[in-house]
C-alpha cells in the first residue's frame, strides 16, 4: 500500500509517500480501507518536533482518525464487521495511508444518512467540542466568545452554543471567514488579527463582557481573551495553537472569581466513542454541521500541513487516500 512516512522530524517536506507492506489485523483489531483521513493542528506540531507532544519513536506513518470500508478483522473480532463503513480512531499512528489498523473497540458505524466526509471531520473535532460545550454548561442567554471560530472544533463550538441560545461571538484571523462564522450561528464576528479587537468584543456585549471564552489559541490571543470576561466568567482552556499557553495570572483571576475550566485528563477509550457517536448522531439530524474546508491527496500531504501552518485553511482539512467507499 501507499503510506505517508516520516523518517525525521522538521518541515512539512519529512511527509513522503512510500510504498509499504500492507498491515495484517492481530487480535482485536479491524483493517479499514481509508476514503478519508483526519489532519489535526496538533500532528503538524507533532512532524515538528518541537511542539509540545515530544518526539515519537521514528520512522512512523501520522494520522490518528480515518473513516473507511472495514476490510478485514483479526482474531478475536465479529466477522460481521466486514463490510461496515466506520470512522475510527488509530491509536495516534498509522492513518495517512491507503489501510489502517484500529482497534475494533474504536471503531464507530457511519450513519447512512451522514456523508463519510462529515463523519471523519467530527471524528476528533466533533468529540472535542462536545466534551468542551458540555463541560462549560452553556445556557441560554449567555454571552460566549469562541476563539478560532472559523477553525475545525471552533466552528462546531459556535454552532453548540448558539443551539442553546447562547450569544455567540465568533473570532478568527482575518475578515475573509466573517461570513461562515455568522452562518453557523454567530451573532457577531471579530477579526483578532486587527489591533483593538477586544473592544470590538466588548462593544458587541454592550460593554457587559462575555460569561464564557472558549480559548483553543492560547498566547497573545488567549491571554486578551480572557479580558472581555466579566467577573465571575468562565475560560475553558483546550489549546495552544499558537505554540504557547495563554499568560493567565491567577491573582487577577481570583480578584475577578473567573473560574478556568481544563481537560485535566483524557476522556476514557468508552466514553471517546460516545462522544464520537453523539455527534454523528446530531449531524445526521441536520443539528450539526462540519465545515470541511479544503481537502488533499494522499500525495500532497506536506501541502495539507504547509496550509494549515500558514492560516490559510477553514473548518476542517481532509487526506484522501483512496477512492470512495460507500454504497
């Protein structure tokens, strides 16, 4: 098979496709035949090196989610899964290939009425957001800044919290994504790459503040986020997209009782395939819709990172492996 190999680490060109042996399931493992597969910000961090991931064992193929046709099952696993079109995580490797191996716990049955486009792209972002919508307890009538609101989990995000009838106010670099933020449920749109965006924010709330900052940024945007809070609010810290953590000074959150509100462990393995599945469900009643922003060939790989490095991607970006499997 055809398999993206990284053999170092370092820019987007250490992403080369190879021809591989074909993997063989072992026990308790399927073999799905990849239509789709997932790229998140955090394995362009990962090719790096110097994100905050550390350093994986090398050389190995990136892609932690695929969705596909299951082609063969190992020892130990229903035969009946032949055949099921899934989405599936692949326990952090393995997924920017033609096959790949998961664990047949892992694996989640693709609604007929959902394209398997939209299933891959909540895979990991549709899991996120709804763990972050539901750890926030968002309610009606507040006021909620999302930040990266353009981005793969900031756009389900806005599209939650506007469903519970929040008022949302979406964030994003440049004034090119106000359309698709305020489409998706956004009450207003701030671009933060401008100076004086916060006021902009705090204009938008009537001058009362947000009760809630989603900040999947971190740095400079984080950290002036969590200035459009009025007292007793709420920031939800999930990621550091621009490479640093947000500079939250815990006498000023305490003088302020904003409470932070962290992913201080991992989900479990049962309790990710809900979340996984709960999306899917809500998608597929037309309650949430994925952004698929962009999508790229197995051999333009390093062109898919190289885009979504620069900014210059929205909502979700996708691999294609291989053809088409459903019907």
């Amino acid at each position: 098979m055809r398999a993206v190999v990284m053999e170092e680490f370092g820019g987007p060109d250490v992403l080369r496709v190879r021809q591989v042996d074909d993997p063989a399931p072992g026990p308790g493992q399927v073999l799905v035949a990849v239509a789709y597969a997932s790229i998140t910000f955090v394995e362009t961090q990962v090719r790096s090196g110097e994100g905050p991931f550390g350093r994986p064992p090398l050389p190995r193929v990136p892609g932690n989610g695929v969705g596909g046709r299951i082609i063969a099952v190992g020892p130990e696993v229903d035969p009946a899964l032949v055949g099921t079109v899934v989405v599936t995580t692949t326990g952090g490797e393995g997924g920017y290939a033609e096959l790949a191996l998961a664990r047949a716990q892992d694996v989640v049955a693709v609604p007929a009425v959902l394209e398997l486009e939209d299933a891959v792209a909540l895979l990991a972002d549709g899991r996120t957001a709804l763990l972050l919508h539901r750890q926030a307890e968002v309610r009606p009538g507040q006021r909620v800044l999302v930040e990266a609101a353009a981005g793969g989990v900031g756009s389900l995000l806005v599209q939650l919290a506007a469903a519970e009838g929040a008022q949302v106010i979406g964030a994003a670099r440049g004034a090119g994504k106000a359309g698709l933020v305020t489409s998706l449920g956004a009450a207003a749109y701030v671009d933060y790459s401008l100076p004086g965006w916060l006021d902009q924010v705090m204009e938008a709330t009537g001058g009362a503040g947000v009760d809630l900052v989603f900040d999947g940024v971190g740095g400079r945007i984080g950290t002036v986020a969590v200035g459009a809070l009025r007292e007793g609010g709420r920031v939800s810290v999930y990621g550091v997209a621009s490479g640093v953590e947000a500079d939250l000074n815990e006498e000023e959150l305490r003088r302020r009782s904003i409470d932070v509100i962290g992913l201080t462990s991992a989900p479990s393995p049962a309790m990710t395939r809900a979340l996984i599945a709960d999306a899917l469900d809500l998608a597929a009643g037309g309650r949430l819709r994925p952004v698929i922003g962009q999508t790229f060939p197995l051999d333009e790989a390093a062109a898919a990172h190289r885009a979504i490095e620069a900014r210059a991607t929205t909502g979700k970006t996708l691999l294609i492996p291989s053809a088409h499997v459903r019907g």
